[in-house]
C-alpha cells in the first residue's frame, strides 16, 4: 500500500480516518445485553437468558421456558484531541448513540434449543467539522455494524454446545475536508461456537470461537486515501469462562483475545492483538438483583517512532481516527422482577478518561478519552 504524510510543522493527509466505533475492547463492546454489561462483559460461563445469543449461544439452554429480551444502550463518549500542540483541544460533536438489541431464545423437545438475535455492536464516529485547527481536516467519520444471529443449542446432561452463523451488515461513511464518497454498505458471513459444561456443584467452564467477518465498503476508504484497500474486517475471537454459584451469589470469570492483528484494515493500520479480562459478581435476592464488575483491556493501538513517515502516519490515524484508547471499565447494574413472568434490567459502564500522547514528526497529538453508557432492557417469560 502506498502512504504519504508530510512531516515539517504542517500536515498533509491522503488517506482515511475511521472512527472510533462505540468501542471499548477495540471496537467492540464489553458486552451485550444489560446483565453482561453490568457484570464487566462476563457471560461466557454464566448465562443470561436470552441475551446470552452473542456472548456464548450455548447458554441458552440455561432458559427454562421462551423468553425474550429487548432493550438498548445509550452510549456517551467523550473524545478530545490536539494536535500542533495548538493548546485547545478539540472536542468530537459525535458524543450520543444508541445501540439496539433484541433477543429471543427458545426451549424445543429432546434438549434441543433455538435462538435469535440482533444486536447493534458499533454505532460512532467522530465529527471534526467544526474545528478551526487545520491539522483535523474537517473530519467526520461514521461505522455502524448490526449482527444478526440463529443459534442452536443441543443440552445433554451437564454439556451444551452450540453453533450460530452471524449475518453481520455494515455501514461506514468517511469525510475529510468536505470530501468524500457517501455512505457505504456491506453484508459479512460468520459463525460463533459455544460450548458449556456444568459439573453440578456450582461451577461451569465455557469456551467460545467468534470467526473473522469479511467487510468490504466499496471506493470508501480508498477514495479518501488512494493505496488503501477498501477492507474493514471484524476480527476473530476466542475465548474462556469459569462461572460459580452458590444461593444467591454467582461470580464470573472471562478471558478472551480478540485478533485485531489478522483482521485486513486493522492489521494495515498496526493494531495489535487485544487480551481481555473481565470479573463479575451478581447477587440474587428474589425479587431483584444486583450486580457490579470490571473488564480491562490494553489498547490495541501501538505508538510509533513519529520521527519516520510511517510512524507519524500511523501514530496521525490512529488516535485521531481511532482513539480505542480505552482500558478499564468499571460496571454495575440491577434486576427487578416486576412478576414471575416480567422483569427489567438496567446497567451503567464508565471507562475513566485516558490520556495517550504520540508524535507527527516535530508536532504531538494529544487525546483524551473516556466513556459513559447506560444500557435498559425488558424481558418476558412465555
């Protein structure tokens, strides 16, 4: 690929600068759905009803009768940036979007169970268009993905395992000094397998494998930033889970990497393979319940020499346009059984503001980030 940058106190740019999605673990959130949220994005060994679809479709097979579950999270970033330094930093107007997700799982004869889901896992970008520092260019940017999933489940004794294919479409939308070439459209292929074993005594263990989703936003990318290709791929992941309960107490125990290194787009701007970890603890008292957690994960973004063209590009691209600087995510959340049929289920994340600085050459960026959300959802027994 063919990349430029000029370097002598003034910047020219050629390529594209994709947002920050409503990210968290890269761009992706810490979990679906308000129990996982609210327990730091663990769910892999712990089911959550219905909405445990995309975190481990094995789990549904921890629902007793039909249920659905739908709800949605309002997510609030905060993304501040300067670069020169000028002194002032820059504040991104693209700070409020609201992410769907509707689930619905299903109890059939002979420990047979059907699922289905759709959940919107990255809804941001970032808007520039105000900015009067000529180092932004003007800059907005705008990626939604929506995946759409069917997982079936088979329950033998203590064991369940399952296998989902996931229909995921996409969106991105680039605009760099009023130029640009609208929004752009796809629809990827991919698969999740889940399994989940219950040794009776309080523990479970889980594993699930996410695979790559191959995206392709046609002249996107490219006719921003010529040499570019115009992939955007959602990266594989695998991942492990240790649940227990005990009366009211359930705890939960997640560890997962997430590929951003062989995903084609990522891998070209430098990101590196991400490890997650995230703790939850939930207690049950009834009627209601209560839960708090913490998810961390490093930064998949690498800072580079920005003294050499590539590594004041690179730096230039990625915390401009993708600030995934986020590590800790602290959580918390509630359940509230209104009958034994109906219930609600609310949670709140906030990522703590982080600041990363890197150099362009004989200029520095400087960005600070951090992030609010809160996530409501309803579900029914039927």
């Amino acid at each position: 690929m063919k990349k430029s940058l000029l370097l002598r106190g003034s910047i020219t740019i050629p390529f594209i600068a994709v947002s920050l999605l409503h990210a968290t673990n890269g761009d992706t959130l810490i979990g679906v759905g308000a129990k996982t949220r609210s327990m730091g994005g663990a769910g892999i060994a712990l089911g959550h009803g219905a909405e445990s679809t995309l975190v481990n479709p094995a789990l549904i097979t921890s629902t007793k009768s039909n249920q659905i579950s739908f709800g949605g999270t309002i997510f609030m970033p905060t993304i501040k940036t300067d670069i020169g330094p000028s002194g002032k930093y820059e504040e991104s107007d693209a700070d409020i979007s609201m992410i769907p997700a509707v689930a619905i799982s299903s109890h059939l004869n002979n420990g047979i169970y059907l699922g289905i889901g759709m959940y919107g896992t990255a809804g941001m970008g970032t808007d520039f268009r105000d900015s009067k520092n000529p180092y932004f260019q003007k800059m907005e940017t705008t990626l939604q993905l929506m995946q759409f999933v069917a997982p079936v489940a088979y329950k033998l004794n203590g064991l369940s395992v399952a296998v989902a294919p996931i229909i995921q479409y996409g969106s991105l939308d680039i605009n760099m000094n009023g130029k640009g070439n609208g929004q752009r459209q796809d629809f990827g292929f991919g698969f999740t397998l889940g399994a989940i074993y219950d040794f009776g005594n309080g523990f479970s263990v889980g594993a699930v494998y996410k695979s790559k989703i191959k995206m392709k936003y046609k002249n996107e990318i490219s006719a921003i930033a010529p040499g570019f290709g115009d992939h955007l791929d959602q990266p594989a992941e695998i991942g492990i889970g240790i649940g227990y309960h005990n009366g009211p107490h359930s705890i939960a125990l997640d560890f997962k990497k997430i590929k951003w290194g062989s995903a084609a787009g990522y891998k070209d701007f430098g990101w590196k393979d991400q490890n997650v970890i995230a703790v939850g603890y939930q207690y049950d008292a009834g009627k209601w319940s209560a839960r708090v957690g913490f998810n961390h994960a490093t930064s998949p973004i690498k800072i580079y020499p920005g003294t050499t063209q590539m590594g004041g590009m690179l730096n230039y691209f990625n915390i401009l346009g993708f600030p995934a600087t986020s590590e800790n995510h602290f959580t918390a959340g509630a359940t509230y059984n209104v009958n034994k049929n109906f219930s609600v289920d609310v949670a709140v994340v906030y990522s703590p503001s982080k600041k990363t600085v890197a150099s362009i050459g004989n200029a520095k960026i400087i960005n600070r980030h951090k992030e609010f959300s809160t996530t409501i959802q309803f579900n029914y027994k039927f």
